[in-house]
C-alpha cells in the first residue's frame, strides 16, 4: 500500500488583497498562503506518507522575491527532515516566457540533497518509498517557445501549434505508459489542462483554445492507477467514475473572488494495490473571501439597505467586496464613511463600488425626411406607449398650432 499527498498550485506571490504584517514584514496574504501549505504538510507528517507530490504553480510568477522563495524552502525541508521524498511537477507560472531562463523551481533540483525531484521536462523514473517503488511520469506544464521559433515550424499559425503539443505530449505519454512495469504502482504527475475540466474565476482570464488540452483518454491509460494534474483551482475528477482517476487537487488557497464559493485543499491519497486506489479531499484553512452584493430600491434609505445587508455576514477576519446596484435614473447618495464604519472588523475591504443600471435606450421610430407632421408625430408616439390615451388629443393640437402658424406667418 503506498499514500502521498497531491497539491498544486501554491501561487506564493498572489498578494491581490491585504496588507503588510507589522510582526514579520510579510504581506498578509503571502501568510495566508503559507499557513494553508503548512497546514498540507502537518498532515503528512502525521500521516507519514511515503511520498509528497506537487503538482505545479508553486509562484504567482516566474520570479519570485528571495521572500517567496525562502518560505517555500522552509515548508520543503519540513517534509526533506522527515525523510519524505518531494516530486515536484513545473508549471505555466513556473516556468519563464523567454528561452533559456532557469524555471523558478530549479534550485530544488540543483541543491546537494536527495530526495527533491524536480520534473522540467517529461520524464519517468521509479521512485523508492519505504513502503516500496513508485513509477512516476511527470509531465511539466508544454512549453510553446521552442517549438513556436523553430525553423520547422515557423510557417503554421498558433492554433496549430497548440494541435501538434496537444498531440506530441499525448504520445509521449503514452510511450511512457508502454514502458511501465503493470506490476507496480504507477501514478502519472502532469500541470495540464483537461478539457472537461472546470475553470476557476482567476483562470476564466485564459483565453480557452490557446494552451494545449487534453481529452481525459489521452492520460487516463493503463498502468496508471491516479492520475494527479494542477493547473485548474478546482478540486474536480474529470474521469467520472472511471478508472483511474484524473484528479486536480485544486489551489490550496482562494486566489480572487471567482474562487470565493469554492473549497480549498488538497488530496491523501491511497493506493491499496494495483487498480484500486482511494482519495480523500483534506480541506485547508482559508481566508474567507465575501462579496456583499446589494439590489437597492427606491423605498428604503441606500445606505441602510447596505448596512442592513452587512449584518446579514460573518465579516471577521474576511476580505470583503460590497457592490451595490442603483436604480435607474436614481442619484448616488450613499454615505460611504457609514458603510466603510460598519466593515471596521473584517480583515481586509476591498472597496464600496456603485453598479448603475443602463438605461435602455429606446429605438427610434421610422423617420422620412417626405414625412409630414401628423405622420411624424404618430411614428413618435408609436414609441411612447405612455401617452397612448392623449395620443390623438396631442396630435390635433399640434396640427392646430402648426395651422395657426401657418396663417399668421404665409397671409397673402
């Protein structure tokens, strides 16, 4: 029986919402994020799994601060002291747009110690546990640059770029799994995107189509018994009830408000023997993110409305968004010192926005330039089903006037 830990996506750096720590000097959420880590690796030091998988995304960036990089060491060689071997997948923000750069995660796989194993590239080797071998593929997050400014391929567009790393990978993955010891426990470790898989708020950014994706039959192939992917901040298995799982752990912690609804963690899991494994979702401690959202009338005061509707939240130690939604051609009179007032116990408030209604902009009736006035002013009111019981009241006045006009103005 062999257990590990799956996480991914860390993202170390994403500093969106909080402030500076007076005790440590260190952004509030960078310590958000690092509590949720450590909380992962107090599990498996308690569980004392026989291996630790990272599944990508360990930054915010490419470049992380000497800050980053040191908290991130620091919950690593927990995991090295107690003789726990690290896998650690590269992925998209891991990784440096331009050619030749050191990835942001190479250091793990350049310091003097056994037991990091960094994959920067697809790679299979057999890892040995104290609970016997695993076989790892590792597939990091399939990097454009080389092929995109190769000479044998600079003649097709991006989209087919993406099709020939889609495909490539595919069979890379595939070679690998054909070289596998069936015998023995085999776990494929990839940052990728599946196309069945669920996208998060933060990720919705991406524009769908231009990375490389994967059908859930591409990786879940035999000998795999789980298959561990990061990249998407859900937790989801896109393999259904099929065999083997094709898991995303998810982010450990909420990264914007698209993520707010969402729980965060990581996955135990257990393989009892070959084709039957077990995992079990371990929610981490997160930073509650809360978005007030606020549909005033025009009946009750708008700055009560919004406190009425404060009061209605758990606010403490949460980062907190209010939006309120004005009616149509109604002033903005909220008093916003009373509402910031009320939002003094939450951790962080991102700010009060205003959300004014567009006004529907009627469309404009037929008009000729041969049209006399009574067909004018009929192809006017047509459009204003207000007035539809004055409408032909108004019409004759108006043609009365136009009348008089006429008379006082062309007397022969």
């Amino acid at each position: 029986m062999i257990r590990f830990i799956h996480t991914a996506d860390i993202h170390f750096g994403m500093e969106n919402y909080g402030r500076i720590d007076p005790k440590t000097g260190i952004h509030s959420r960078l310590i958000d994020f690092e509590k949720a880590l450590n909380f992962c690796i107090d599990f498996a030091l308690e569980k004392e799994v026989d291996f630790f998988l990272f599944s990508g995304d360990a930054y915010k960036t490419a470049h992380p601060t000497p800050t980053h990089q040191r908290l991130l060491m620091s919950c690593f060689l927990r995991l090295y002291k107690a003789g726990i071997p690290i896998v650690i997948v590269v992925g998209n923000h891991d990784n440096p747009l331009s050619f030749g750069k050191a990835h942001a995660l190479e250091i793990f796989g350049q310091i003097p110690l056994d037991g990091f194993h960094v994959i920067a590239k697809p790679t299979s080797f057999v890892l040995p546990t104290k609970s016997g071998p695993v076989q790892i593929v590792g597939i990091p997050w399939p990097t454009r640059n080389t092929l995109a400014l190769s000479d044998q391929h600079s003649d097709i567009n991006p989209h087919e770029i993406t099709e020939y790393i889609s495909s490539g990978v595919s069979r890379i993955i595939a070679s690998f799994a054909e070289a596998l010891d069936s015998s023995l426990p085999a776990v494929l470790a990839g940052h990728l995107t599946v196309s069945s898989g669920i996208f998060s708020g933060s990720e919705k950014r991406a524009i769908y189509g231009t990375d490389p994706f994967f059908l859930p039959s591409q990786l879940g192939i035999a000998p795999f018994d789980y298959v561990a992917l990061g990249h998407l901040h859900r937790f989801q298995n896109v393999n259904g009830t099929c065999l083997p799982p094709i898991v995303y752990s998810g982010s450990i912690e909420r990264v914007d408000f698209g993520e707010r609804k969402e729980e965060k963690g990581f996955c135990y899991v257990t393989i009892h023997e070959k084709e039957e494994v077990t995992y079990e979702f371990i929610k981490t401690p997160t930073r509650s993110l809360i978005q007030i959202e606020v549909q005033l009338n025009e009946v009750e005061a708008p700055t009560e409305q919004i406190l009425q509707e404060i009061e209605r939240h758990t606010i403490t130690n949460a980062i907190i968004k209010i939006l309120y939604f004005l009616p149509a051609h109604t002033k903005d009179s909220v008093d916003i010192s009373r509402v910031q007032k009320a939002c003094v116990g939450c951790w962080y408030l991102v700010g009060i926005f205003p959300v004014h209604k567009q006004e529907t902009r009627e469309r404009r009736a037929a008009i000729k330039t041969d049209m006399n006035l009574e067909q004018l002013l009929t192809a006017y009111f047509d459009t204003k089903p207000e007035y539809a019981e004055q409408k032909k009241n108004l019409i004759e006045k108006a043609l009365l006037i136009e009348t008089e006009f006429l008379e006082k103005n062309f007397e022969l």
